[in-house]
C-alpha cells in the first residue's frame, strides 16, 4: 500500500475530532454496509484496510470484526482480529481507557499518520499526553516505521 492509496483512503474517512469516536468511512459501501475501496482492480473491505495500514498485518483467513457494531466505522482502535463474540462495549470501553495517559501502538501510528494534519499541541490535548511526547512519536515513527505492529511498547 502506497503512500499516495493511503491519502486517497483517509480522504474518504470522516475522523471526528475525539479520535476514540467512529470514523465513519464516506466512500462507496456495500450492500450489508462495509465501506469498499479499490486498489489495483480489486475491491477491498474500507475497515480491513484500515487495520492493514493502522495496526498491522491482518493472517491469511484472519476476520476483521467491528467492536462497535458500526459497519461504516474504520476506527483501528474500535476493530479487532477474531472474536465477534466478544463483548463490544466492554471492549470499547477499555480501548478508551488505554488511550488517556498511556497510548496504545494504534494512538501512536494515528498519530504518525495524522490523516487530518493536526497540530501537535491538538494530538497532545485529545490524547491527554504533553507535546513533547507527540513530537518523540512522530520522531519514533520516522526511523522506526518498519517495527510497526510487533507489539513493541515504549
Ligand atoms: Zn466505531
């Protein structure tokens, strides 16, 4: 997935102002309600896309399912791998939590990705960390984007 797929995708997704709200997908969706997208003459799934680019890499068969239960969401932090009997909004809630103060790897590539080119000093405020610590991510993000989605925390 290329730089110039990946602007043209988070072009197409309303991130609302509080990230740990639904990001609802604005492009084309399908019939049951999942956004679709095309790359390369194939039609992907908007939400397992997202997944792919915020999370990491999603196993052969792998089932991207919504905690939410918003089909037209692509929120990472409100998708999961498996599972789609898990309790959604327990899983939410502790998603919500996670992200005040300690930041989860998927706060982190939102905000090395920062789709909708916020300030710092706005990523800082929304996640409740100082600026500093968005300014050594997005320094992170640079010379470390290939240990994305290992698990590694720091
Ligand atoms: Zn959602």
């Amino acid at each position: 997935m290329n730089r110039k797929f990946k602007n043209n995708f988070w072009k197409k997704v309303k991130i609302p102002k509080d990230p740990n709200a639904c990001w609802e997908w604005k492009g084309a969706k399908t019939s049951r309600g999942y956004g679709k997208v095309f790359n390369k003459g194939k039609t992907l799934s908007a939400h397992r896309v997202s997944y792919r680019i915020m999370v990491g890499r999603i196993p052969k068969g792998g089932y991207i399912c919504h905690k939410c239960d918003n089909r037209g969401c692509v929120n990472p932090e409100h998708l999961e791998l498996g599972d789609r009997n898990k309790n959604v909004k327990d899983a939410v809630e502790r998603g919500l939590m996670k992200s005040k103060g300690r930041l989860t790897e998927t706060a982190r590539n939102y905000i090395r990705e920062n789709p909708y080119g916020l300030s710092q000093r706005k990523l800082a405020e929304v996640y409740g960390v100082s600026q500093a610590k968005i300014s050594k991510i997005v320094r992170e993000g640079e010379t470390n984007d290939n240990r994305r989605g290992n698990g590694q925390h720091g």
